[in-house]
C-alpha cells in the first residue's frame, strides 16, 4: 500500500477484495465502499454479487480474479473449512494473491486455523491478521463492530483505517489466533447471556408480568446488555429471522469448549449452554438467529412453540 502524496492529493486508499458476501459480509463491504475503498468481490451466490455491484463495487467469478491486485484481502466465511478452501489450492488465496498483501481475515475459526494461516502465508510474502468481529448482522450494518485482532503490530496498524470503516472498537489482543481466542470468549458470553434472556422471558411471561414493562426496566439496571438491546424485540416478538444462525453459534460453542479443554479452564456453565445450543439445532432450528434459544426453554416449560 503506497500512501505517497502528490501536492494537493489525497491518501491512495489499498484497493480491496472481499471474499464471502454474506449476512455480516455484505453490509460490511459496503461500509467499505461508502468509506472510498475500491472493493472487488467474489461469493458463491449470484444475488450477493449483483447487490455488490448494485453497491458500487465490482464483482468477479474467481478468488484469483478478486485477489491478483488486491493490497488487502478480507474474508469472511462461515468457519475453519472454508477459510481453508478459498486460502489454499491452485484457485487460493495464497497462490494468487501478490507478494506483499495483506490478508484480513474477519472469519469466526479456531485460534489454529489462524496460526497455520498465518505461517503458511509467510512462506509466500503474504501477511496475515485474524480480526473476527462481534455485533451481529445490525453491527454490520451500522459499521459499530468490535473487532478483536491477533497477528504484528505493523499489520495492525496498517489495517486499522479500513477496520476502522468497520467498527467501533478495534483491538489488537496479542500474536496470530489472539483475536479468535478472544472472539471465543465473546461467543461464549453472548451464548450464556441469551440463555440467561431467555429463561427470564418465560419466567416472567408465565408470572403474568407485562414483558415489554419488565424487560425496559431490567435493561436500564445491572441486568441490562447489549444483547437485551439487540434481542428485546426479537423475544417479545417471536421474530427469529437470522442475524446470527444458531448453526453458527453452534460452531462456536465448539470452538470454545475445544480451546478451553486445550488450556485447562474449566466452563461449567457455557459447557450446559453449549448442550442447549446443540439440542435447538438438533430439534430443526439451526437456521433461526440465535435468540430462538428462547424456543428450546419453552419448550422445556411445557409451552407450545409453532
């Protein structure tokens, strides 16, 4: 990335490909463009390269097209598997990104993933983060992500202006896999407080309380999160429409519990939401947002749930 000026010029932004148009990718490439980032992008689906260059960026049918002359390379996918299967292979990343990129890579995957990312693109000139984000699909797209960064301070500090069109809090947690250990932690704190939510609402809607009331004044007091922000209407609604897929969560549940059994700690309480987590999407639910943890406890509750 060159930021040499010319009398009277503007900062050269890096020129950007995006690979992964999804729920979070897409409103987030978007933010890019709106900042003045050059974005090239591939996905597998049609209809999320046709709202990308609907958004002013260009799309194109390869990972070798997006990336031949990309400064910085984002990804965002849906686990470990498939960051594996755009990095590597003759159609990767690797092969065809130019000496000297940067590889930012935004994905949810586990802490080792990114450390034999990271060491595997070394071998070929290419720098690599790990910057996973927290906030959700509404996060996405009000660009207030918190960004958690594993990888060197100078990649760091060369990604920050384009993280920065991206979220609100960015912090650099520590080497390669930091930023996903940390990313781990989150999810099992976001888990564990939906859960809390959740029996909550069926607690107080079989007391006969009024729900809208009793939730307004528990998230104007110690009990209040973001998540009871950002999920009241969901539960008082019933509305489970995905922001963030229990599948997903169920992904990351297992990431944390693997990483915690790896150094020791014990999660007695995330290990049981884990359990619920994994028993909702047993039951077909999977593909609903992560508040429908409020289905598996009315179910437990005797309730009918449609």
């Amino acid at each position: 990335m060159s930021n040499n000026l010319a009398p009277g010029s503007q900062p050269t932004r890096p020129a950007v490909a995006w690979i992964g148009l999804g729920i979070m990718g897409s409103p987030m490439s978007e933010n890019l463009i709106k900042a003045g980032y050059d974005v090239t992008g591939f996905t597998l689906e049609q209809d999320k390269l046709d709202r990308l260059s609907a958004a002013g960026g260009t799309a194109v049918k390869s990972i070798a097209e997006a990336v031949k002359d990309a400064d910085v390379i984002v990804t965002m996918v849906p686990a470990s598997p498939q960051v594996e299967a755009i990095a590597y292979g003759p159609d990767g990343i690797l092969e065809n990104a130019r000496s000297g990129a940067l590889i930012v890579d935004m994905s949810s995957i586990t802490p080792q993933t990114s450390v034999d990312l990271a060491k595997n693109a070394a071998e070929k000139g290419i720098r690599v983060i790990d910057a996973p984000v927290s906030g959700g699909e509404a996060g996405a797209i009000e660009a207030v992500l918190s960004i958690m960064v594993g990888g060197e301070q100078a990649d760091f500090d060369e990604a920050k202006p384009l993280l920065e069109a991206l979220g609100k809090t960015i912090v650099l947690c520590g080497p390669h896999g930091s930023g996903q250990t940390v990313k781990a932690a989150n999810q099992l704190i976001v888990a564990v407080n939906i859960q809390a939510c959740a029996e909550a609402v069926v607690f107080l809607e079989k007391s006969g309380v009024d729900l809208k009331a009793a939730l307004d004044v528990l998230n104007g007091g110690l009990a209040g999160s973001t998540v009871l922000t950002r999920k009241k209407d969901n539960f008082l609604n019933r509305d489970f429409k995905p922001g963030f897929r229990i599948d997903l969560h169920h992904k990351d549940m297992g990431i944390v519990t693997d990483a915690a059994r790896n150094v020791g700690a014990a999660l007695p309480v995330g290990a049981v939401v884990a359990q619920l987590v994994a028993s909702l999407r047993a039951q077909g639910d999977g593909g609903l947002d992560h508040s429908a943890l409020l289905r598996a406890v009315e179910r437990l509750s005797g309730n009918q749930v449609a």
